[in-house]
C-alpha cells in the first residue's frame, strides 16, 4: 500500500498530513505512525495528522498520532497545518471551518496574510478536568507545590483540550529540559501524563515559552501550551490576556476573551514538501 502525504510545520512544530476524507478510521497505524516519524528512518515530524470525514456540524474531523504512537485530544499547531491542507485540498477559496476534535468542535479561520486564527475555546480549570490528583477534583490548580527532580516548582494546571501544567522561571535558557520534562510528563499526579510549559515572563504582554510535549518531547512550539501559558499566567497575575508568546520555533499571537472566556491563537502554518509513503516503511 502507498500513502501520500504533505508535511507541514507550525513554528517548526512539524506533521504529516494524510488526506483521509475516504475511510473514518486512520489508514496509518499508530505503530507505522511510529517509523514515519522516525527522523532517521522515516520522514520525519511530531506527529501524524489525518484529515477524516465531517461528524457532527464539522467541515472534517482531525486525529493525530504522537511520534510515539501516542494519540493526543488534538494540537494547536497540528490544527493550523490542517486548515491549511484542507484548504489546499478543497482548492475552493474557503476560509473558514469547523474542525471535529477529540477536544470537541473548533472554529479556525484563514487570515488574508497567511496567518490562521483559530478558536480553541474554553479553559478547563478544575483539577478534576486536568486531569490531576494535585488537588481537589472540584478546585483550580494554582501556584500548587509539585516535587520533580528534587525541587519544588510552582505550578498550575490548564486542559486546552489536553493537559497542561505551568511553571513559571526567572530564564528558560536555564531548564535542563530533556531531564525535567520527562519526570513531569509521567508524574504520578497527572494520570492521562501532561504537557509541561517554562515561561520566562518578559512583561504582562509578552513571555518566552520552553515545551515539553506529552508523547513528542521537546518541541520548538506548542499551540496549545502557548494558550495554557497565557490563560496560567492571568490566573496568576503574572500577564495579560493578550500576549505574544515566544518559543524556540517563533511566536504566536494568544488572546483570553474577557466577553466569551475562550482563548483565541494566531500563528502560522506552513507546507514543506508532498510525497508518497512506500509500501516497505509501512510494512511492520
């Protein structure tokens, strides 16, 4: 069986994009997920993103694959790569859609300057919707104590249609990343593992961001980690709720509606190169 394929990046937070319009399952397993984005053996990506059938009142419904098999509720980077394919894909000047989640139905919208706006929609706050047994399950996680890697950091927690847990640092250039990050992701008090943000607040409307993503590591962005860091540091006083967030990969535009309490992010999204899967790489 061959595949083809478009790869796409968001602030070099980069997918596979499978047209996937004719079947409602994936046709990539997430064990060939795995080997495709293999950065030696494959193609090379974050993740695999499928473009499925329309459910609900959504124009497509969106899955993707973490580069370890995982599979993630959906990805604020991965979702601006999808409007942008699907739009290629359609080819009929559209641009606006309905995007069918694992976190429910988002909005996007394609800017005239190449940007995509998308409606991410509410917070989730509560620790039992994190999920976390840091607290109460009917109480907000904020500036909580968590014990990782032998020190205590101030943490609060955020589901952007995923888990996010928050800490704010004096300088992102300082976290040993590839050490922490792991031992937040898997600490026993995130049962679904989470995403973990360091922000570096610059001043209330600007912040500098360093990702460790749940099934993907260390990223050089993360769409819905910039929202949970926006939205954390409201909560904590530490920002406003409009900001530039700034990572490794470049920036995004995130705005806390004070009318309808939804996050919106603006960023870009850019197509790299199409080609077709072979059959011996999808052959396990």
């Amino acid at each position: 069986m061959t595949v083809s394929f478009t790869k796409y990046h968001g602030l070099g937070n980069d997918f596979i994009l499978i047209d996937n319009r004719h079947l409602p399952q994936p046709i990539v397993t997430p064990e060939q997920a795995i080997k495709l984005c293999d950065r030696n053996f494959g193609i090379g990506a974050n993740g695999v993103i499928f473009a499925l059938p329309r459910q609900e009142q959504a124009d497509y419904t969106m899955r993707i694959f973490n580069s370890d098999g995982s599979e993630s509720e959906m990805c604020g980077n991965g979702i601006r790569c999808l409007a942008k394919f699907i739009a290629e894909i359609d080819n009929d000047n559209k641009t606006k859609y309905k995007i069918y989640t694992g976190a429910g139905l988002l909005g996007i919208e394609l800017q005239p300057d190449g940007q995509v706006k998308v409606d991410m929609g509410q917070p989730k706050l509560l620790a039992s919707e994190i999920p976390t047994t840091l607290g109460n399950a009917d109480e907000k996680i904020v500036n909580q104590t968590l014990e990782v890697a032998g020190k205590s950091w101030s943490v609060t927690c955020v589901n952007m249609g995923n888990p996010h847990c928050v800490t704010f640092v004096e300088n992102v250039a300082d976290i040993a990343l590839e050490i922490v990050g792991p031992q937040f992701e898997h600490h026993s008090v995130f049962p679904e593992r989470t995403n973990t943000e360091f922000i570096q607040v610059i001043s209330p409307n600007y912040v500098k961001m360093r990702v460790w993503e749940r099934g993907a590591g260390a990223t050089l962005a993360c769409g819905t980690g910039a929202c949970a860091s926006v939205v954390a540091g409201v909560l904590t006083q530490r920002s406003e709720n409009k900001v530039t967030v700034e990572l490794p990969g470049g920036c995004l535009e995130i705005e806390w509606s004070t009318t309808d309490q939804k996050v919106y992010m603006t960023g870009p999204a850019e197509k790299v190169f199409t080609g077709v899967i072979n059959e011996s790489i999808m052959n396990l």
